[in-house]
C-alpha cells in the first residue's frame, strides 16, 4: 500500500510570490557604504576582538584539559574532592567555560545592538521599527 500523492506545495518548492514581495528584500541596505561608516567599523572589530579571544580561552583549555588527559592520565584519575577525580572537575570547569562564554557573549550582543543601530543612524538608514511578536 503506497501513500496518496500530495497536493499541497511541498518544502522543496520555492516561495510564493516574487523576490521584491518578500520582507527581506524590501529592507536591504547599502552595505558597501555602512561597511564605510567608523561606526560599522568599531562594530566589526569589537565582535571580531571578542569572538577570537572567547575562542583562544577556549581551545586553550580544551588543549590543556586533552594534554592533561593523554600525558598525566595518572594525576587526572586521584581524587581531588573525595571520590571526585581531577579529571571529572576539569571536564566541569570546561562546561561552566562554555555557558560563561556564551553568557558573555549575550550580554555583549546588547552592546552591539546598540553599535549597530548607531551605525545605521550615521549612514542614514533608520532600521525598520519592531512590530509584532519580538519586539521589547
């Protein structure tokens, strides 16, 4: 027994309507000269200095944390809180690295928020104001 062939449009079908319909491609800017504003500019650098530091923190413990685990297998099995083992608090301390980078990063994202829409205001293109289910 085989299923009835479907009638509706299926997801491999592409939307409806014509690009210049669609929300998004009414609400582009002009990127090449936002890209020029020091605005925009101070926007990139500070999520690029932020992203390459979180990541250099990051895959230097991970380094250590692996080197400890293949090179000192022994320190990392005694117990450091009694029967917890060195290894199981750094793979911990590893996890809580991980939520406080990404708590940091959220609460720079606000920051950039901010950056954006000033870098926007200087290029003298008003970001559309927020309606509907996601607006704060």
């Amino acid at each position: 027994m085989s299923a009835a062939p479907s009638t509706g449009p299926s997801t491999a079908d592409p939307p409806r309507g014509t690009v210049a319909e669609r929300p998004a491609a009414r609400e582009t800017h002009d990127w090449k000269h936002l890209a020029e504003t020091p605005e925009f500019r101070e926007l990139h650098s500070s999520r690029r200095r932020f992203t390459l530091t979180g990541m250099a923190i990051q895959t230097g413990a991970l380094i250590v944390v692996m080197g400890l685990y293949g090179f000192a297998p022994d320190a990392m099995g005694k117990p450091a809180v009694g029967s917890i083992t060195w290894a199981l608090l750094s793979g911990a301390g590893l996890v809580f690295l991980t939520f406080a980078l990404a708590i940091a990063y959220s609460r720079m994202s606000r920051t950039w928020e901010g950056m954006a829409a000033a870098a926007l205001d200087h290029a003298g293109e008003r970001p559309a104001e927020r309606t509907g289910r996601f607006t704060r």
